[in-house]
C-alpha cells in the first residue's frame, strides 16, 4: 500500500479488525519512511459493475460517489455515520447480487430512495429533489404531499 503523504510502497500494518458488520477490514498502517499513520478498508468485491446512464453512457460503477451523494442528503441529519455506512454497503450488496453488471442509473437511484425513505423523510426528499431533477418549489410541494397520508385517513381516528 502506497503511503498518501510521501509515496513510500513498503507500509506496515499495525492494526487490523472488522469494520461495517464484518464486511470489510480496517487496517492501520503507518509508514517507515515518514512516520505518517493512516487508515485503509479492504472490502470484498464480488463482480465489476457498469452504470447505464440516462442518455446511454457507461462508467465504471463508484462507491464513492454513491457515499458522496447519501451523505450530502444525510447532512446534519441525526443519523449515525455507522447507519449510514452499513446503508450503502447494503446497497452496493443489493446491486452485486442482482445477477447483471450492467446497472441502469434509475435502478440505482430507487434503490438508494428506497432506503433512504426508510432512515430518514428530510434526507430522501433531499435526495429526490436532484434524482428527480425538481426546478420549482411546486415540484417539492408535490412530491412531499405523496408523502402525506390522505386527509381521510388523518381524521379516521
């Protein structure tokens, strides 16, 4: 493992335990050449996946930018990092295990608001606001009232 402050190849691991409910392993490492200390993930990768893009572009699928965009919806929300990360290796689970590598971008998008809808309202409409490419406040207003449940049923008790 390469050492992200001065290059060195030749790390030494100090510490090794499970991470993430045992799917992956955190590793401490520190560096002979610069003393620096840093921490890596070893996770099991079961197959190469390909994002299908709307207008039919491919790329290579990135848990990381699949991190980036839940957390920006999970900013200051009160939900633990732990959660969070346990979500998305659920999801990047859920798409190994779908039998395709080629994932279209919508399916990976209602996955993601699936769970999201099941951790936390603010942080799902947050995500849909971009998944679903809102432009006006009555676009938000819309789809926060399919959250509702019917006035009828509000008054049924």
């Amino acid at each position: 493992m390469r050492c992200p402050f001065c290059g060195n190849t030749d790390t030494q691991v100090k510490d090794s335990r499970p991470a993430e409910d045992h799917v992956a392993i955190r590793r401490r490492r520190s560096c002979p050449g610069c003393g620096g200390r840093f921490t890596t993930y070893e996770r099991v990768q079961l197959r190469d996946l390909v994002v299908v893009k709307k207008n039919g572009r491919r790329e290579n699928f990135d848990r990381d930018k699949l991190s980036r965009s839940i957390r920006i919806a999970m900013q200051k929300r009160p939900v633990e990092p732990e959660r969070i990360e346990q979500m998305i290796s659920g999801i990047v689970r859920r798409l190994e295990s779908m039998g395709d590598t080629d994932i279209p971008s919508d399916k990976i998008g209602e996955i993601v608001m699936e769970r999201l809808a099941a951790i936390d309202t603010v942080a799902y409409v947050r995500f849909a606001s971009v998944y679903k490419n809102f432009q006006e406040a009555d676009d938000f207003e819309e789809f926060v009232a399919e959250l509702r449940p019917p006035a009828d049923a509000a008054t049924e008790n």
